[in-house]
C-alpha cells in the first residue's frame, strides 16, 4: 500500500529543523551561468555524450528514441555511490519509453567519488551543478530534442542535484527517488546552500518518492522540505511507500532490491515526466500501459567513460539527520 501525499497551495504546519547556523551555508540567491552553445558530441554506436563546462571535461551516457522527434530530454542523476550501470538502464528505458536521455558521470570530472562523496554537498557543489546545466545546454542543441521539455531524475544524491536543477527556467519536471533533501532550516546536514535558498527559488513541479523507513534520508526530513515548498506556494507531490527503506532498487551487500516498490516508482516517474513534459506527437499509449521493465533485468553496458562497472556500494551509510 503507498501512501499518496498532494501538497499544493493549502496551509500546512511547517516543522522546525535541528539545524544551526552551518559554515558553509549560504542563503543564495542561487545563479546560474549563461547557456554554452559549445560543441556536444553524441556517438550513438557507443552510446555516449561529450561536452565542457569552460575546460573542463564532461561525458554521460547518452540514450534516444527511434525517430525524427522532437522528444522531451531527461537527465539521470546517480547517488553519492557514483556512476553504476543502474543509472545507464534507467537512461535506457526511459528512451524506451519516448524520452531522450542522458545520464552523466558528475563525480569523476571534479575528484569525487564515493569516499569523498560529502564535497558534493559543500565545496563542489557550484561546479557540479553547473556541470549539469552544460548537459542540459548539450542537449537544447540536438535537434530532435524539444528545449522547452527538460526534466531530471535523480536518485538518492541525485535528488538533491535535482532540487537545485528545479530553480532554473528550462527545466519543467523533476523526479526525485529517495532523494536527499534537506540542510540549514530542515536538517543537520552541511550544503552549500540553506534549504529556504533553494526552496525559494524552485519552479518546477516535483515528484518525491520516499521510503518510511529510510533510516539514510529520514522521512521526517523529506515532509519538512515538502512543507516548506507548500507553504511557499511551490506544490510538490510526495509518495510514501510504507515499510521501505532507502535505494529499493538497487541490488547490492548493502541494499535489497525491492521488485514492486522499483516497479511502481518507474511508473509514477514515467506517468509524472508525461504529464508535465508531455509526449512526443511519435510515442502514443497512456503511460499506465507502459512496461515498468525491472532494471536489474538488463544487461549491464559499460559505465559512461566506457570502463566496465558493477552495482557495488560500499560507501559507508549517508546519514543526513532529521
């Protein structure tokens, strides 16, 4: 049984965080640079994007519909685990479905990886987020993608990535899959900006997926920053599957995969990205109709640098703290 939570416009009671003043917390406003009309490469045998972010280097998984378009364009956001080839499935299938996709590898370009996963949060959190907006430039220049339909999926880490995204003007839909939400205002955690920074800045609809029994990203976090996205007038829509924990699907010593709960979250993030980006005029059918194939079902491809990967995570539990 899931738990369906609409927060729109009505009044709710906003709860206080634990959170004091952080070092590192700024209470924005949060800008953006100016949009890179820079070359982007696609290699549709290997599957992969190249772009920049001024000199630096950047490179996705790139995946897309069969046909002229112009489809509505997603970006994949893995967790603070890095790159895995479950980002790539999910990059695969969502092509499947009518979207184009690209999935980056935003750790490597910038020195992270799983050990050093909380710069994310803090120090490198300006060039990362920049770095996805250049993926979102690379993919405004394709010309079977529809610029006014972007949107991003994000899991875990990914989700928070996809919060900050949701403060631009091109973007129009994010999903976000027991995703980190939280810091100063909501939560212990150290980010580079206050939650009411970026809150205040949001405008596009939002899908939160979340387990009650995360015990990495607590619920109570999550209902804090959907409160104060409500009582900002923001709307968000937050699903609860009850008796679930964090990373669902995912299949490692660390987590369990859980076949219904992936199964059920592929198809509101498939049934949301429709409503809010709309199918391509190419792609017909309701979404409900739409296979929610289980990732753990396709083959693993090579990982968005073409280095073979596996699913393990043995980064150490992120605990964000309610």
């Amino acid at each position: 049984m899931m738990i369906l939570v609409a927060l729109s416009f009505g009044a709710l009671t906003l709860a206080s965080g634990s959170a004091g003043a952080q070092e590192l917390s700024n209470p924005g406003p949060i800008t953006w640079a100016a949009s890179s009309t820079d070359l982007c490469t696609i290699d549709l045998n290997t599957h992969q994007a190249t772009y920049h972010n001024g000199s630096v280097n950047l490179f996705g998984t790139f995946y897309r519909p069969d046909g002229p378009g112009p489809f509505p364009a997603v970006l994949v956001l893995h967790t603070r685990g890095g790159f895995t080839p479950l980002e790539i499935k999910f990059a695969s299938w969502l092509a499947a479905q009518g979207y184009v996709a690209l999935a980056p590898d935003y750790f490597k370009p910038r020195g992270v990886n799983p050990s050093t996963y909380m710069d994310a949060f803090s120090v490198q959190t300006d060039a990362i987020r920049e770095d996805l907006a250049r993926g979102l430039d690379c993919l405004k220049t394709l010309p079977y993608v529809d610029a006014q339909r972007l949107g991003a999926v994000g899991f875990s880490m990914g989700g928070y990535f996809g919060q900050l995204l949701a403060t631009r003007d091109d973007v129009s839909a994010i999903v976000s899959h027991y995703g980190v939400t939280g810091g100063e205002g909501v939560s212990r955690l150290v980010t580079r900006y206050t939650y009411q920074a970026t809150a205040r800045q949001i405008r596009a609809p939002m899908l939160l997926l979340h387990g009650d029994q995360d015990d990495e990203v607590p619920l109570a976090v999550v209902r804090r920053s959907a409160d104060v996205l409500n009582q900002l007038g923001k709307g968000v829509e937050l699903v609860v599957y009850p008796g679930v924990g964090h990373a669902w699907d995912r299949n490692t010593s660390q987590y369990v995969y859980d076949a219904p709960t992936s199964a059920d979250a592929q198809r509101r993030t498939l049934a949301f990205f429709d409503a809010k980006l709309g199918k391509s005029p190419t792609t017909s059918g309701p979404a409900e109709t739409a296979p929610a194939v289980p990732l753990t079902a396709i083959p693993a491809p090579v990982s968005a640098d073409g280095e073979p990967e596996d699913q393990t995570d043995s980064t150490p539990a992120m605990l964000v703290g309610d």
